[in-house]
C-alpha cells in the first residue's frame, strides 16, 4: 500500500506541484463550490487532494520551493493565488524570471524522484516517465491562474 501511494503522490505531484499551491488552505471553500463537471477541469485536483495528504505535502514543499526561489514568504505566494495571479504573475512582479521558478521545482522533483527510485519504491522506468513529463505539467502550473479551468468548464 505505501508504494502505491507513493506513485501515485508522484506522478500526481509532478501533475500538479504548483497548481495547488496553497490548496489546504482553501480546500473547505472549494471543494463546496464545485460541482462534478469543474472537478474533473481543475488541474490543481482539489477532489484528489482531500484524499491525499502525501500529494498535500509535497504541494506545500514545492510551494515553499517557488516562494524561495521567489524571494518571498510562503504566505505571500498563498495569498496572491488566491487573489488570481500565478506563481509566474508573481515571479515576474518580484524581478524574478519564471522559468527560474520552473527549474527550481524541476530540480527539486527530479531529487525527489531519484531518491524514491533509489529507495525502491517506484521503478527506474516509472521514475524516468515522471522525470519528463515534469517540465511541460510545472511549466502549466506554474503559468495556471485560480478559477481559469472552472470558467471555460462553465462556457
């Protein structure tokens, strides 16, 4: 059971590792206002989240990887998703390119994934599938924008 849910926190997390940034913080409201068709257009997973809470920490250790690549507090990031803006909305407004983020977190997932396969608990294969999809789904979330999915969803 424990390498299940490692592979699934992984796969999932390199889904999603900006996206949700800030997710626990407002899960309570959001998983209320959703309905069954924006669940399954929201990138950031919400429903995945609430039974996870692997895939919660390591959305929170990567949210904590781009605030201090950005050179802000966590909470700082966490509100200005809240408010709209993307992680890259913010880099931009603190001088900070987001492909510096993008890279950043990249590096910061490949650590993890190599550790996880040196562990045994994923696959070298399985390992190196998540190692490339990673920069093309954080590049998305890093760039994604709270509410953007539910309102094409709603269209």
């Amino acid at each position: 059971m424990k390498r299940t849910s490692l592979i699934a926190t992984v796969a999932l997390g390199s889904t999603l590792a900006m996206g949700a940034v800030g997710a626990s913080a407002v899960l309570p409201a959001v998983a209320g206002a959703q309905t069954s068709q924006t669940q399954s257009a929201d990138p950031t997973g919400t429903s995945i989240l609430a039974k996870h809470p692997r895939l919660r920490a390591l959305l929170r250790h990567e949210g904590k990887v781009a605030a201090n690549t950005i050179g802000i507090p966590g909470s700082e990031l966490r509100q200005a998703l809240k408010d709209g803006q993307s992680v890259a909305d913010v880099a931009q407004a603190h001088g900070v390119e987001p492909q510096t983020v993008i890279d950043a977190i990249v590096k910061d997932l490949d650590a993890r994934i190599d550790k996880a396969v040196q562990d045994n608990k994923i696959s070298s294969e399985r390992g190196a599938t998540v190692k490339d999809k990673a920069p093309e789904r954080v590049t998305r979330a890093v760039n994604w924008h709270r509410g953007q999915n539910r309102a094409a969803a709603t269209n």
